[in-house]
C-alpha cells in the first residue's frame, strides 16, 4: 500500500510538473510571438513614415522645380517676342525694356546682348543672341525632358510604397493572427488539480492500518 502511495504521489508530481512545463513554454512561446510582432510593426510604422516623408519631399521638390520651369519658360518666350517685335534704332517700350532687364534671370549677360542686339541690328550681336535662343531653347527641352522623368518616377515611386504596404499590411495581419491563435491555445492549457491526499484517504492503506 505504501508504495502505490508513492508511486501515486510520484506520478501526481510528474503530471503537475508536465503541466506547469506545458503552461510556461506556452507562455514563452506567446510571449516571443508578441514581443517580434510589436517589433515588425514598430519597424513598419517607422519605414512607412520615412517612405512617405520621402515622397513628398521629391513631390515638393518636384513641383517648385515645375513652377521655377515654367516662369522660366514665360520669361523666354517673351523674349522670343520682344526678338520678333523690336525694329532696329526704335526705342523700347517699357514692357519691352521690363522683359529686357528680366531677362538676366536666365543669363545675367543677356540684357545687354538683347539691347545691343535688338536696338542697333548688329548683325554680330544679332548672332550671339541667336545662339542665346538656340541654348536656350536645347536647355528648355532638357528640362521638360527631366521633369517628366522625375514624375514618372515619382508615380511609381508611390505604386511601389502602396505595394509594399499592402504586403506589410497582409505580413501583419498574418502575424495578429498567429498572436490571436497562440492567447487561445495559452487559454486552453488550464492549471492542474491538485489532490493532496493523507494517510486516512488511502483506502488501501487505512484497511492495513486497521
């Protein structure tokens, strides 16, 4: 009797033990899960906060880059037109002289080219200004030309960042899963119950004693 005591309270033992074992690596299992997941998505907050200050940076950028092209533009197409309307010896006008002045804008030589050019018909000065167009208009189509590559860039700049978010977004959602999976399975690890049992509660021992 006494040693189917102890072979009971030895098993009990093991069984509480395999418990609490099964209990603690749920925990930790849980635990790590949890703590990985607030790791992921605290990398992915941060990576879409960068990605998103990226982009509109380089649309800021892109777009005072625009505004700065077109002004530009304007101001040289005007002076195309003041080139068409000007007759030699003639003075100008104020809006002709306003354009001339403007003009150092895009060269700081070019006032006094577009004044000497336009004013006396040197054909010398008429040359250099007509190179100045030609430049002008080379540079013009290269800036166009590299502005519309940055928007294209930045467009799939942007299809790319809401790609990857839609992926994190799902690698995320997998893993709140997995979080929610594993608090079920901690749930059902239930604490053991425990029987302590005394001499008297033995039946085979108490029918030896008496």
């Amino acid at each position: 009797a006494r040693q189917k005591l102890a072979v009971g309270e030895q098993k009990q033992k093991d069984e509480l033990a395999a418990a609490q074992k099964k209990i603690q690596d749920g925990e930790h299992k849980y635990n790590d899960g949890l703590r990985q997941y607030n790791e992921q998505y605290q990398l992915f907050q941060d990576t879409i906060a960068d990605s998103r200050a990226q982009i509109t940076a380089a649309e800021e950028q892109l777009n005072q880059q625009a505004a700065e092209f077109e002004s530009a533009n304007t101001l040289y197409q005007s002076l195309v037109n003041l080139r068409e309307t000007a007759q030699p010896g003639v003075p100008f006008t104020e809006e002709q002289q306003a354009v001339a002045e403007a003009s150092a804008a895009l060269d700081e030589n070019l006032p006094q080219l577009v004044l000497a050019a336009l004013l006396t018909g040197d054909p010398t000065m008429l040359q250099m200004l007509d190179q100045k167009e030609s430049e002008g208009e080379q540079t013009f189509a290269e800036t166009k030309t590299q502005l519309e590559q940055a928007k294209q860039d930045l467009q799939q700049a942007k299809i790319d960042f809401d790609e990857g978010k839609r992926e994190s977004d799902a690698e995320l959602a997998d893993a709140r899963e997995q979080i929610a999976k594993g608090e079920k399975d901690l749930e059902k690890i239930s604490e053991p119950t425990v029987y302590v049992f005394d001499r008297d509660d033995n039946v085979g021992y108490s029918g030896f004693s008496s």
